[in-house]
C-alpha cells in the first residue's frame, strides 16, 4: 500500500524533525514525496512539500523555502483546500515578515485568518492574531498589539491550549508593560 507507506514516512519524518534529527527529516519527507508524486494525491504532496519548506526556511535556505511553500500553495488552491491555503500563507507571512515586508505580512496573516475563520478553525485564527500582533508592535502599534494579543489570549484558552496561552499572557503582559514605560517617558 503505497498510500500507506506514504503517509507512514511523512510522519517519521516529522517524528525526526521534532527530535531534531534533519538528515533523517528530509530523507522521510524525500521519500514520502517520491511515493505520494506516484500515487497522485496532490493534498498529501503539499503538505510534504510545505514540511520540506520549513525544513529549508529553518536550514536558511530561504529562497528553496519560498519556492516549496508556492508549489504547496498552488495545489491547495487548486484543491480549493482552505486549511492548506492558510497555514502556507502563514509560513509565507512570517518569511514576508523576517524580510521585513510587513505590509505583505499583513495581507498574507489577514487573508490566512479569514480562510481559518471561514473553517472555524479558531487555532489558525489565534496564531495568525498572535502574528498580527507581533506585526503591529514591531511597527509601534503598542496597544493595538495589546488588544490582539488579548484575542489571541481568549480563543488559546477557550480551545484548551494552556501552552499557547501561557505564552500568550507572558507576550500581553509584556507589551503593557512596554506601553506603561512609553506613557512614563512621554510624561517626563
């Protein structure tokens, strides 16, 4: 079952990921591809594409991860795979974002976060609000970063995801923080 066989080796791959073995990764996620580009099955391929992506954008090979990321984007819009779409223009925000092309970023979070609202996926919706967020701070937008981060906040922890909003409460409470010495120093 060569399906099977396929799917079995995209996830050693991301078992090899997480614990940190690269090498080992890439040849699951190689060899995984090989076979799902035999069998047809153009979601599986874009999702292995999209993993070889962040391997690259990890590995800094950005230009090689810009270009997996656009081959997994491009078939998931042929799919019309809305979950796809938005956790590809996610990886592809947050390249926009380290190049510091934020309007781009802004566009691609935005565009991601109406397709996870569409889905009613309100994890995808918290972190492209968490990523809004960084945005908006990174551009001076203290509390406008604040009042994302508190909806990011609210959807983490109706969700359950504690670890998400622990971080979530830590960013918050940093930011007013960061706005509470903004106004000390204006009033000096």
């Amino acid at each position: 079952n060569k399906g099977g066989m396929a799917a079995t080796l995209h996830q050693m791959g991301n078992l090899a990921y997480v614990i940190g073995d690269l090498n080992g990764a890439r040849c699951m996620y190689d060899e995984s591809l090989k076979k799902k580009l035999v069998i047809g099955n153009k979601r599986s391929i874009a999702a292995t594409l999209h993993q070889i992506g962040i391997m690259a954008k990890d590995a800094g090979d950005l230009d090689e991860a810009r270009r997996l990321y656009n081959d997994s984007l491009k078939i998931s819009r042929e799919l019309g795979d809305k979950g796809g779409i938005a956790i590809t223009l996610h990886q592809i925000g947050i390249m926009a974002k380290d190049a510091g092309d934020l309007d781009e970023a802004r566009r691609l979070y935005n565009e991601g976060f109406e397709l996870y609202q569409d889905l009613g996926d309100k994890r995808g919706m918290a972190f492209s609000l968490a990523q809004l967020a960084l945005l908006e701070e990174q551009q001076g937008n203290v509390q406008a970063a604040i009042d994302l981060t508190s909806q990011s906040l609210s959807i983490f922890e109706q969700i359950g995801a504690n670890i998400y909003a622990k971080k979530a409460l830590y960013q918050k409470e940093r930011l007013e923080k960061k706005l509470a010495e903004m106004g000390s120093k204006q009033s000096e």
